[in-house]
C-alpha cells in the first residue's frame, strides 16, 4: 500500500515512521510511506501558504492553489491504472468529518493508495474540498493544532491490517473493536503468576484451551459510548 502525506511539516514524521513496526513495514515494501511538503507548491517569493479568511476572524486558512497542485502532483506520479480512482484515495483530517472508527480503518486498508490531507492554523480554504472531494475523517471530537498528529493515528492503525506487517496476523483479528461482534478485549496476564498479591486467574493456568477461550469470551465486552472496561480482579 502506498500512503502519502501532504503536510506543512513533514520532519514531524521522522521518528514515527522510522519506529520498529512502520519502519519494517517499509524496508520489507509492505508500506511506501512519502512525505510531500505543501510549501514546495507555494507560489511567489514569500512561498506563502495561508491567508487570512475572508469576513474576518481570527487565524489563518490554508489557501487551495498550493495544497491542490501538491495533491494533484500526486497524481501525475501515479500509474495511469491507479489515477482513475485516486480522488476515492484523499482523506482530509478534520474534526468535522466522519468519526474515525475500526470500521473507517479496515475501509481504508482496503485500499491501495492513500493520501492523507493535514491541515494547519483555521484549517482549509473550502475549495479545497469542493475541488478534490475527499473523504473526511475526524480522530475524535477535540481539536488537535495539526493534522499531522491524526494521519499518525491513521497510518498506525491502517498499517496493522496490512497482511504481513504484525508478526501474527491473528492479534489484529482479536484486537478490540475487530472482527464480527467488534468486542472490547478482556484483560490479559503475563508472567509473575503473582504480583503483590494479585494473582492470574486459574483458568488460564489450566491449558484447557476450550475454558480458556470461554472465559475470554465472558470478559469481552460489547463497546459502548466512551466505554473503559475497568477490568481490576476476576
Ligand atoms: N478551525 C478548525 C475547526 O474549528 O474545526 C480547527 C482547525 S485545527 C486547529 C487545524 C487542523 O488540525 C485541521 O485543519 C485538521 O487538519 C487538524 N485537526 C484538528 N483536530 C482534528 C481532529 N479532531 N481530527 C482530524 N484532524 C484534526
């Protein structure tokens, strides 16, 4: 899969994409992560990128000239197979678009090519979004100070439903809000046996791997509005 990000400030990226599960993901060629800086395509010789938005108001607004010649660069890079269907590939991050989920996530891996739009300061000048039609996503609803921090979000979550990137693909089936029933994960226990008392339940010392995946079915549970599961003793 090929993922790239238009951002304002790629060097954010760095150590993110550098880090042990992504940077595999990419020296194995399961991922092509590419940064394209939006100021590359600033015109004049102030390189200027945003202005002020009309009607007045406070902060400024990322005007459309650069950020679509940046995307439509993007385009042009692409086999002419992949270009039909690119526009379906651009995700804007924004708080008002749709909420990112587990399900938004498995619709993106899907896909072949990704293109993830950062926005900075007040956000995009509307024609950005009347020209390219991208699909928006939020992460959440608060405001981050960059979209930068959300396509993290994204390409992490994406990257683990990509076959061949965790190195066994059954957690990512297991994983809260996956698969079927999308259940929040019950708690798990790792060695000591005992730590200050507390103690694994017996049944996961038993090695009855029918009870065990009955009691782990018992303590999933179905995800609610801003649901924590809470987990202290069982
Ligand atoms: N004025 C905008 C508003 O009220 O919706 C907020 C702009 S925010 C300071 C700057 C950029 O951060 C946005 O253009 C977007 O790319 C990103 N951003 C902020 N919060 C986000 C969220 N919850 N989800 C996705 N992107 C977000």
């Amino acid at each position: 899969m090929r993922i790239d990000v238009v951002t304002l400030f790629p060097e954010m990226f760095r150590g993110f994409l550098d880090g042990s599960l992504l940077g595999a993901a990419q020296k194995s060629g399961l991922l092509d992560i590419r940064l394209k800086n939006i100021r590359d395509f600033a015109t004049g010789t102030h390189r200027q990128v945003d202005d002020r938005p009309y009607g007045g108001g406070p902060g400024m607004l990322l005007m459309p000239g650069p950020v679509v010649d940046c995307v439509e660069s993007l385009c042009t890079e692409s086999d002419p197979a992949e270009t039909n269907d690119l526009s379906s590939s651009i995700a804007m991050l924004t708080p008002s678009g749709r909420p990112l989920t587990q399900q938004v996530v498995e619709e993106l891996a899907e896909r072949r090519r990704l293109i993830l739009l950062c926005g900075r300061y007040e956000g995009f000048d509307q024609r950005i979004c009347d020209t390219l039609k991208p699909d928006l996503i939020s992460v959440g609803n608060y405001v981050l100070s960059g979209g930068e921090v959300a396509a993290m979000v994204i390409i992490d979550a994406v990257a683990r439903l990509i076959p061949g990137v965790l190195g066994d693909s059954r957690s990512a089936v297991d994983d809260s809000f996956s698969g079927t029933e999308r259940l929040i994960e019950g708690p798990q226990y790792t060695r000591p046996r005992e730590y200050r008392g507390l103690r694994v339940p017996d049944v996961l010392l038993t090695g009855d791997h029918q009870r065990i995946a009955d009691w782990r079915k018992a303590q999933a549970t179905h995800a609610t509005h801003g649901q924590t599961n809470n987990h202290t003793e069982k």
